[in-house]
C-alpha cells in the first residue's frame, strides 16, 4: 500500500523538476539577442545557453529540431485564403506553410 504522502513510483523520476522554479529576467533587447544567437549558434535552447553562461550543467541531449508558431481559427481562416484551401483544412495548410518557410530559408 502507498503511503498519502508518497509520489508514485511513475513520477519520482519528475519529482526534481517539479521542484525548479522557472526564473525570468528583464534584460536590455541587445542583451537577449547575443544569449539567443550564441544559443543558436551553440545549437542549445536560451534556458541551456544561460545555465552554461552560469556554469551551471546542461542538458547536452540533441534536440529535435523544429519551430513553433500558435495558430488561432482567424489565422487558419487568413492562410486558408492564401492557399485556396479551406479553413478546415489545417493538414493542407500546415504542409503549405512549411513550404513557405523553405522558399524564405533559401
């Protein structure tokens, strides 16, 4: 039997983390842009480029490589529009906003 107070042998393993305190700082704009782009260039995520600036350890594991952006229905409904596509139709549309990023990397 499991005691109240004891976690879930499933969730020890997260118990530390559960424990970090996320810490943010307000810094000058040009500030933030060397600790990105040296992060970029470090191929490390800013919250790891800032634990190495610290000296504190990172976590070297590669990351998988892939950007993010929060699309809302009024956004779908815009892009929808761009591509002749449907609201609806996010797989289509997802598929033809990678390809616009590729063209604008090149």
């Amino acid at each position: 039997m499991v005691k109240s107070r004891e976690l879930p042998e499933k969730w020890q393993s997260s118990q530390k983390a559960m424990k970090a305190v996320q810490v943010a700082f307000d810094m000058d704009e040009k500030i933030q842009y060397k600790i990105r782009k040296a992060a970029l260039d470090n191929n490390l995520s800013p919250s790891e480029q800032i634990r190495d600036i610290l000296g504190l350890t990172i976590n070297k594991r590669p990351k998988r490589p892939r950007l993010t952006v929060s699309l809302n229905n009024q956004d779908y409904i815009e892009l929808a529009g761009k591509y002749g596509l449907q609201p609806e139709q996010q797989l289509e549309i997802k598929k033809l906003v990678i390809e616009d990023l590729v063209r604008f990397s090149n």
